[in-house]
C-alpha cells in the first residue's frame, strides 16, 4: 500500500551541500606517489562504480525527489522488514529499495559478507596502528597515518550523509574500510537507504532543505526511468555536476595527519598493492613528521652538525649534554681566549700566538675595597709583564 501523498512546499530553496556524496579521484596520476597505491585500491574495489560514477545532476528531478519522497516499512511473509522509497516525478510514481540500489550502482544483490563487528573493529584498528585508545564511537582520522586518513576521508564523503565532521570516523566508514581490507562484500545498498531513510524522515515536514546523496538518486532514478529529465515539467536545462575530492583533500592531509606510525595494512591489501606498476608503500618507514623536522634542520643550518643521540664510549657526562646556543658558544669562546692569554704568562706559549684584542689589554677595574701594598705592586708587575710580552709580540711581526 503506497502512503498517502505529502510535498515539501515548491517556494522553499533546496540546495546541495559542498561536500557530500563526492566523487573519489578517478586515476592514480592526480595522486601524490603516497597515494597512488590507496587510490587505486580502491577504484578497483567492489565499491569502484559507486566511487566514480558522475551523471548529470538534474535540478528539478532531484528537487522532485526530495520534495515528494517517503519511506515505507514494510512486511516480509518471514516475518522480517524492509524499507522501500516512493515518490513522484514528473507525475510518474517510483519506488525502490535495496534491491534497486544494489543494482544501479553495481553491487550485487545477494550472498553477501556480514558487517564487522565492534570487537573485529578494534581488532582492525590496532592492525592500522590506531594511535590512541580505541572507542568505536569515538575514532578520529588524526589517529591513523596519512594513507589510511585518506580511505577514510573518501569512503565518508562518498557514503555518509553528512556536511560537517570528517575528522570523526564513522561505522559506516570503518565497516566500508574492514570489508576492503579482507576482500569482502557487504550490502552496501542496504548501508546506503538506511542513511538516506534517516534524512528523509517519516513525513515531509521536518526534512530539512539540504538534498543528499545527489549523485545515488540520480543514478537510481536514471535506472528506473532512463528519459526521466524529460518527463513533463522538468527543465532540463537546469542542470548541476558532481565535485571531486581530488581537489580539496591531500592539501588537509599533509598537515593534519601526523601520527607516528609505520604503515600497516592486511595481506590481501599488501598482496594487490604487488601486482601495481607503480610507487609502492614504504611499510617500514616511521613518523614522515620526524624524517620532515629533521631534514629541515639540516638544511636550515648546515654548518652546524646534527649531535649523534648515541655518545661515543670516551664521552663525558659533561659532552652528553644537549648542545649550547650560538650565543651560548660565542661567550665559551671568550672565556677561551682569556684563558689562552694568561698561559703566554705562566706556561711560556710561543709569542704572538694570541689576538692583540684580548681582555687582558683592558685597564682592570680598581677595585672598590682598597688593596694592601704587596697586592698592588703584584699587579703592576703583572700588567708591566703583559704589556711587556704583547710589544715583544708585535716588533717579531
């Protein structure tokens, strides 16, 4: 039995957010090489079409769709339920379901593989080196390394109806990721109307303005009705594109995403990523963000090495101490230099080995308790040595 007809009021504006129901990035060469082999993994997935089918967005059709459209529960003879979708376009009644959506976007529509559960969730997140605790409601892509923010990203922006909270992974996302991991299929269809079925709502009335999954409505109706922008009262000339997320994503990643870990993926995913002919993964490779600050500092001060973190045997406590400021090094000089002129005096080093600039050119400062006698005379026998040595000095040169 169809439900009983309700619109959404034609003088409300609809619109399509930004960044919901994207296109993935169709080709390995608009990927940097860290990418590559994530973006072909999973353009050649079970979910490949779903990722990169682009039709023509039809205004009216959409605006059709989300004005008149309703969810339906209903009763299997089993005594299990389902969920079908109706709505009127055009003046044409359509209607589907699961089934349908399997169908128009390439999914097979039976013999499918059970979604992950929570505890093989964690089980997967500690493979990838998720780095902080695990709470399947609460995981985050600033906890996984670049590559796998990447997956992430792109499974939500295609899947999810949402417009905010990328940084959230959602069990959509995670559940997506599992089954491609270890080559299963799940359905997919089924992921795909119970989201949609959450923004439409039971009635029309408190459906907000913001139409999703633009691209998956178009493709099932074309499916149902491969003429349908021409049914009467469409203006097909009002037409709108689907955008890609190849523009808008790797920027955010490079500098969000820096989680030191080594890249861990599945066997079957190490296995695929073999039979690619282009850059593979560095498994091995630890934080990119260390490797990053610390070619930076070479370049940024190249006369001045890298101390080693190991110490050589014949170090001394005092060696193993982080190393000085410049200007720190600039006074340690100095004192250097002092202690450099007061051994031409007492231990005889050759004449002219010191700088004619040195401290003890200076006049001392008198001091501000008066000397005894003796001291005095000390003094001054010291300073007549100096000056003494210094001329001697400056005749050989």
């Amino acid at each position: 039995m169809a439900p009983k007809s309700q619109t959404v009021s034609s003088s409300i504006p609809l619109t399509i957010p930004k960044e919901t129901n994207l296109l993935t990035i169709p080709s390995e060469a608009e990927a940097k090489p860290r990418y590559k082999c994530f973006v072909r993994f999973l353009n050649t997935s079970y979910l490949s079409q779903a990722l990169t089918l682009n039709p023509t967005l039809y205004v009216d059709v959409l605006e059709g769709f989300w004005r008149t459209a309703l969810v339906s529960t209903m009763a299997r003879e089993d005594g299990t339920s389902f969920q079908e979708v109706t709505c009127s376009i055009g003046g044409k009644h359509f209607q589907f379901g699961e089934k349908e959506i399997n169908e128009a976007l390439g999914f097979k529509v039976a013999g499918h593989d059970q979604e992950a559960t929570d505890a093989q969730i964690v089980d997967f997140m500690t493979l990838i080196r998720y780095a902080d605790e695990i709470d399947t409601g609460k995981l985050n892509k600033k906890f996984v390394r670049r590559e796998w923010s990447f997956l992430f990203d792109a499974l939500q922006k295609v899947f999810l109806c949402r417009k905010t909270g990328w940084d959230h992974i959602s069990h959509i996302a995670v559940k997506l990721a599992y089954s491609l991991a270890y080559n299963q299929e799940i359905n997919v269809g089924a992921i795909i109307l119970k989201e949609l079925a959450q923004r439409l709502g039971r009635t029309v009335r408190g459906r907000g303005n913001d139409i999703f999954y633009p691209r998956f409505i178009q493709v099932i109706l074309n499916s149902l009705d491969a003429n349908i922008h021409e049914l009467e009262g469409i203006d097909n000339t009002k037409m709108a594109y689907s955008k890609s997320m190849s523009k808008i994503l790797f920027g955010s990643l490079d500098t969000r995403n820096q989680v030191d870990v080594i890249l861990s993926v599945t066997k079957h995913m190490q296995d695929t990523f073999e039979s690619y002919p282009l850059d593979k993964p560095i498994y091995h490779e630890l934080s990119w963000t260390g490797k990053a600050k610390t070619e930076g500092a070479a370049q940024s001060i190249p006369s001045l090495p890298i101390p080693s973190s190991n110490p050589t045997e014949n170090t001394t406590v005092e060696d193993r101490q982080p190393s000085a400021s410049i200007s720190q090094k600039v006074d340690v000089t100095k004192k250097k230099s002092k202690k450099r002129a007061l051994a031409v005096i007492n231990d005889s080093v050759e004449i002219g080995s010191e700088d004619p600039e040195s401290p003890l050119t200076r006049q001392r400062k008198k001091s501000k308790s008066k000397p005894t006698t003796e001291s005095s005379q000390q003094d001054s026998d010291v300073e007549k040595g100096v000056h003494l040595l210094l001329s001697m000095a400056s005749q050989q040169e």
